[in-house]
C-alpha cells in the first residue's frame, strides 16, 4: 500500500511575471503583437494579421468582449499584478473602449510598468 501524497497549500501571493521585463513601448509592443497573435490563432486560427500601433481591437482585429477577457489572463501572465487591464477598461468610457487601439494599451502597460519599477 502506497502513502498519501501530501497536497500542496494553494497560495493567494501576488502574480509574479517569470522573464524579465523591460518597460520600453518596442519590447511591450513586441509582448502584445505575440499575445495577439496567439489569441487570434488559438480561437479564430487567424495567423497572418499585422498588428502595429494603431491597430484597433474591435475594427481591425474583430475581438470580442470574451477575448479581452483571455488578453487580460495573457497578460498577467506576463506581467504579473503591475499590469491590471481590467482597472485600465474599467476607467473608460464604452466608445474608448470601442476604438481602443494597441498603442493606447501598450502606453499604459509602460506607464504601469514604470511606475510599479522595471527597468
């Protein structure tokens, strides 16, 4: 007879990113483009879309609500709590987030970035 394996406690810590972050619009627009990109292939099996500054999500990448949902979990994953996008929407008016583009996002992921201390 085999013993019980011991379960393993279930932490509340704040999420902690696992590479390291730089805090530059380049490199979060490179984080996102490849966020985007996966989002886009995994649910629509979309993999040939150019996605820059000025992208909009709704007009030019046709997201949904559920699918800012599944970017909000892509980037916690990435950045850990300093990146809080459901806060970041939540401050907008409905027409804002209508026209929302990448770039927008990508000024506030730096700024939250900055503020929170990567280099």
């Amino acid at each position: 007879m085999t013993s019980p394996t011991p379960h393993t406690p279930v932490t509340t810590e704040p999420t902690e990113p696992t590479a390291e972050i730089t805090a530059d619009e380049e490199s979060v627009l490179a984080d996102l483009t490849g966020m985007l990109a996966r989002l886009l292939e995994d649910e629509y099996g979309v993999d040939d879309v150019e996605i820059g500054m000025r992208t909009t999500f709704n007009r030019d990448l046709e997201l949904e609500s559920i699918d800012l949902v599944t970017l909000a979990g892509l980037l916690q994953e990435r950045y850990g709590d300093r990146v809080n996008f459901a806060e970041f929407l939540a401050g907008m008016e409905f027409d804002e987030i209508i026209e929302l583009t990448v770039g927008r996002l990508v000024e506030y992921v730096v700024t939250s970035l900055k503020s929170a201390g990567a280099s």
